[in-house]
C-alpha cells in the first residue's frame, strides 16, 4: 500500500486548522447570540422637580395607565437605583463597604425600544443584558400571590441581592447591611418615578423561589422586592 505523500499531510493539517477556526468563530458567534445588549440612554442629571417636591408626592401606586413606557425612563430608573456616580464606581445608593451586593432586573412587557423579556442591568456600562426572550409578567403576577399589578404594569424592576458578596466581610450582620441597602435603592426609584411623572410600588409579597424560576435568576440572586412601574392612571 503506498504511504501518503509530504502534500497529503499538509492538505490534512490546512483543514484541521480551518475546522478549529470554524469551530471557534461558531463558538463566538452562540456567545454573542445568547448575550444581548442594549445600550441605555444617558441618565440625565437634573429634572424639573425638587427633592423636597418628590418626597411630598411620593406615593405606592398600584393602578397604572394604558400605554408603553419609553426606554429613557427606564434608563433613569435603573440609574435611580444602582447607577455609577463616580470613576471610582460609586452608585446612587450607599453600600456597606462599597461592596454593591444588589442586581437589579427588568421585566419587560410594554417598553418602547425594548422587545418583551427579562433583562439585567449592568451599572458599570449602563446597558441591559437579555435573560429571556419572552413575557414573563403573567408568570410573575402569580408568583406574586396573584397581585394583578404586576401582570397590568409596563415593567417590572426586580430588586436582587447576592448576600454573600457582603456576608464575606461582615459575616451575618452583612445581611442586615443588604436589606438596608435594597430600601435606598427602591426609594430611589420611588422618587425618580415621581420626578418623571410615574408611578410604583414596592412588593414583597411573593414566592422567592419561584420568581427564580420564571426569570431565570442565579441561584445566588435573591430577589427581595419587585417594583411595577408605569404611568399613572
């Protein structure tokens, strides 16, 4: 029989190559797919209506307009909550040891710019991550005890935490650290809602492992408070 030639295996080692490069870019390119980002607007810096303004009107609203909310308000709301105020990564709300153990979530049904589906927010670059591609509102109305405000809003802001990112440090007095830390950050977006004219509520009424389930959460983010958000009716 007679052996391969010199050509044979440099023919074999060209398609080896070309298949380990196929095979990469393919790989990439499923990475990509699944990560999709969405640029946020830029927060805006000021508003018409005074601090003093805002916590005077601030109310829990739990019965909203028809009608989209447009993706700058979210942008100022998830800003509201966890933005970066400063290059050396501090946020709109206090931290214990600056360790920022919240993740912050949006649930999207009616958002103009932003197709339906449950997306996280990266504070760092101010962008939205997908997570799934589908309405989850329904579903998260029922893990929420069948309050039907979650299910009639626009969006839903869903306030997680990953305790351990504190706890390493503070051991458990960390939690309590966490639990504080999420009450700025939904009265934040008590008081952005109402600098732009919207309306919300902070709801903690819900089966925590099942909102996991529905939005596809880590095991490590635990969801402590969902805020339907949308125009006032």
């Amino acid at each position: 029989m007679r052996e391969p030639g010199t050509d044979y295996f440099k023919m074999r080692a060209i398609l080896s190559c070309l298949l380990s490069a196929s095979f990469a870019l393919g790989h990439v390119a499923s990475a990509d797919q699944i990560e999709q980002r969405i640029s946020l607007p830029q927060p805006e810096a000021s508003g018409e209506i005074s601090v003093e303004e805002a916590l005077r009107r601030r109310r829990s609203v739990r019965e909203f307009a028809r009608g989209e909310l447009n993706l700058r308000d979210v942008s100022q709301l998830l800003w509201a909550a966890q933005g970066v105020t400063a290059r050396h990564g501090y946020r709109t709300a206090p931290s214990a040891g600056a360790l920022y153990p919240l993740e912050i979530y949006v649930v999207a049904g009616n958002v103009e710019g932003l197709s339906p589906g449950v997306y996280r927010y990266r504070p760092a670059v101010h962008e939205l991550i997908l997570v799934v591609s589908d309405d989850r509102r329904k579903a998260l109305a029922r893990a929420a005890l069948a309050q039907s405000w979650v299910r009639r809003t626009p969006a839903v802001i869903v306030l997680a935490a990953v305790y351990e990112r504190t706890t390493r440090k503070y051991g458990k007095r960390g939690r309590r650290y966490v639990h504080i830390e999420v009450g700025h950050a939904a009265q934040n977006i008590y008081l952005q809602a109402v600098a732009r004219d919207l309306g919300t509520v902070m709801v903690g009424a819900f089966d925590g492992e099942e909102v996991q389930d529905v939005l596809k959460l880590p095991d490590d983010h635990e969801p402590l408070g969902l805020m339907p958000v949308g125009k006032v009716r």
